[in-house]
C-alpha cells in the first residue's frame, strides 16, 4: 500500500460515509493503478476530489516489472513523463521495463496518491445512483468508477494451442521472461509484431527460432538514432497527440485499423531478423501429430513455442451493457449509457497518444473536468440533509 491512502471510513464530503451491507464508499473508484490509474489520481487531487486508487499488483509499477527482462521503452526519457514529474536519467536514454515500474512508484509517492495495492476488481455493477465493486470479501460502493486499464488485458491464444504435444514447452509473451524457461530445441515464436519480433532475436542468440506471422512493416529509422532524435519528438506530440485523433478527419480514417492491427516494427527491423538467423515462416493454422501446423502445409517440429499473439481486451467481469465487440462503448472514455462511468488508457481512447505516458494526462484532466462538473451538478439535486452519513461526512 502506498504511504497517504485514506482510511476507507472517512470520505472528504462524498456522501454517505459507508455503503449499503457494509461497503467501503469512495466518491470516485479508480480500477488501475498503472500510467493511467496514476494521472487520473493526479487530476483528481488537483481538484480536490475524493478518490481511491485499486490496482492488482503488489506494488505500484508491477504491471511493467512482470514483462519480460529485456524489454526497454521505444520512447526516450524526454517523452517519459506523467502530469507534473518529468523521468529521471538521460533524456536521450531507453528505460527499461524496472526503471519504467519504480517510476511510476515514484510518482504516486511523489504526489501523495491515493492508491490500494492488492486489490483485484472482479466485478463491477450497478444498484440505483451507484456503481458497486467487488474483490474477494470487500466491496466498493462510487458514485464515479474510472477504468483505468489498457486494452490489452488477458492474454490472446488460439484453441488449437491444448492439441500441442505436451512435451512442448508454450509460453504467452505475458508469461516469458527469459530464454532460460525454455528448454533445449528449437522455438517457434508465433506473431511477428513488435513483441514476437524483440523476443525473437533474443531467442536466436541460444536457440534456433522460426518466427510465424505476417510482417507489419517497420519505421525508416531506429529509435537510438540521430535521426529519431529530431523526429520522435515531433511524432510524438504533434502527429499522435494532435493529428490523429477522434476530432481530425484523418484520426477518424484511421482509427478502426489502428485499434484492430499491429504497429509496425518499431527497434527491430526486418533486416535484423535475417541477421540473427531467425527463419521467417507462414502463419500457424492448426496442429498436426502434435506439432504446429503452417498455412503452407508443413509442420514445425519445435521444442517450444511463444505466443506472442496479442491479447483480448479483457473486460468480461464489468456486469453493464457496454462492451462492444473491440472495445467498451465510450466517446473519448465517457461512457453515455451509464453516467458516472469512465475509461482511460485504452488504445486510441482519443488519440493515439491515449495510451502512451506522455499522452494519457491529457485525458485524466479532461474526465476529471467532466467527473467535477457532474459533482456540481449531484450535489445541486441532493436534498441538504440527504441522509445522516451526509451531514456527518460534511462535518469532517
């Protein structure tokens, strides 16, 4: 737990100060404590709004330490900022998937945020003006509920992954750490985007490694260069964060593609690829006697395989009517249908800098703007002395 969390009892003018059937009450529940949890503890403190903060994890940042061991950030130091706190180190320098994690703990402690650690969400729901929360034995009663997660939660593998012969070692990318979970004998790495990709040439330095999938393209220049030095910057705040959005005539084009497909390869080139001896193969179809079955007839007679295909967004335990079939229904994260009920972090949320720590701040402060407004508004209808938790909470 972080240092600074409010006791779950006392509710700086919320409302009532305790929930129905012995609920803690918070005025606004953030599920996720990641990037985006963050920046909207961050805009909300600003406005002085109640809030908690849950996240799954043991400590603030695990989301970033649980990847794999090399992973390092395609974006420089400069770019790696959150609302208030820029990232320490070289701006020039990659951090790594640790530095990215202690970051964030940083911050949150930084700006006293209010955040439960621990806490895994399981269902979310609604009973009259409030939306109700459970994990385990507790449950959590808001008026607001900001879901702060990214699309991509529960990892993605075909049904036929069960028919591999057991002898062979499959690990998600959500899973794979190092080379040394593998055993001795070749690997096939299915999904040649950026993850497949990365772990792919890891892979080749002890392994003989068959990459299956579709390529994605690459970017001309590699993110270390002097070249990427004059145009990540503006990439990254101009084209991501102003041109393409949900407003610009060519962020609307562009947006069902980009939320549905891959990105282009990013540090690893396809060039690289061959370097390393990687074997480029067709996409896997099925299983054959126990082995993965290729598009073009064959089949990989591998030790190990990693899935590196990509996730579902994984919001099944929100019991509301707002799931579509690729994402929650929401206009740049207000969901309509359900007041009180917001997102952040998702892919191309508004633009295609939602999801990327320099961008998400910029949707933190605008829904913590709607959440403010909507407050006014509540309060405005209440009755002065809506209940005795009401007065007592006003008192504190």
């Amino acid at each position: 737990m972080i240092p600074g969390i409010f006791p779950a009892a006392i509710v700086d003018g919320g409302g009532d100060m305790a929930g129905q059937d012995g609920r803690e009450y918070v005025e606004t529940l953030v599920i996720g404590g990641g990037q985006a949890g963050l920046a909207m503890g961050y805009q909300l403190s600003r406005r002085d709004l109640p809030y908690k903060i849950v996240d799954a994890n043991e400590r603030v940042g695990d989301a970033w330490r649980n990847r794999w061991d090399s992973l390092r950030l395609f974006t420089p130091n400069r770019l790696n900022r959150l609302p208030g706190m820029r990232f320490p180190g070289y701006h020039w320098g990659f951090p790594s998937k640790n530095e990215m994690g202690d970051y964030l703990e940083s911050y949150a402690r930084k700006f006293d945020l209010q955040v439960e650690t621990g806490v895994r969400v399981e269902r979310l729901s609604r009973e009259g003006d409030r939306f109700v929360a459970t994990s385990g034995d507790r449950g959590f009663e808001a008026d607001n509920v900001v879901v702060a997660m990214s699309s991509w939660q529960r990892p993605r593998v075909p049904d036929f992954a069960s028919e591999l012969d057991p002898r062979i070692v499959q690990l998600h990318v959500a899973e794979y750490k190092n080379p040394g979970q593998l055993q001795d004998g070749d690997v096939l790495v299915v999904g040649a985007g950026n993850s497949g990709a990365e772990v792919a040439i890891e892979l080749a330095r002890t392994h003989k490694v068959l990459l299956s999938g579709a390529g994605t393209g690459a970017i001309p220049f590699r993110p270390e260069s002097v070249v990427a030095r004059v145009l990540m910057p503006f990439i990254g705040r101009v084209i991501f964060h102003r041109v393409l959005t949900t407003r610009t005539p060519i962020g609307k084009k562009v947006r069902p593609k980009w939320i549905s497909t891959g990105e282009p390869l990013i540090r690893v080139k396809p060039k690289d690829l061959a370097a390393f001896g990687v074997e480029r193969v067709p996409r896997v179809t099925g299983v054959q006697s126990g082995a993965p079955h290729l598009e073009d007839d064959r089949s990989a007679e591998v030790a190990n395989v990693v899935w590196c295909t990509g996730f579902h967004p994984g919001f099944s335990w929100i019991d509301l009517p707002i799931l579509g079939p690729q994402e929650p229904l929401h206009h740049r994260g207000v969901v309509e249908s359900e007041p009180g009920l917001y997102f952040i972090g998702l892919k191309f949320l508004h633009s295609v800098s939602s999801e990327q720590i320099q961008g998400v701040g910029r949707d933190a402060d605008r829904i913590s703007g709607r959440i403010a407004a909507q407050r006014k508004v509540r309060r405005a209808d209440r009755p002065a002395d809506d209940s005795p938790g009401e007065r007592e909470a006003q008192q504190i």
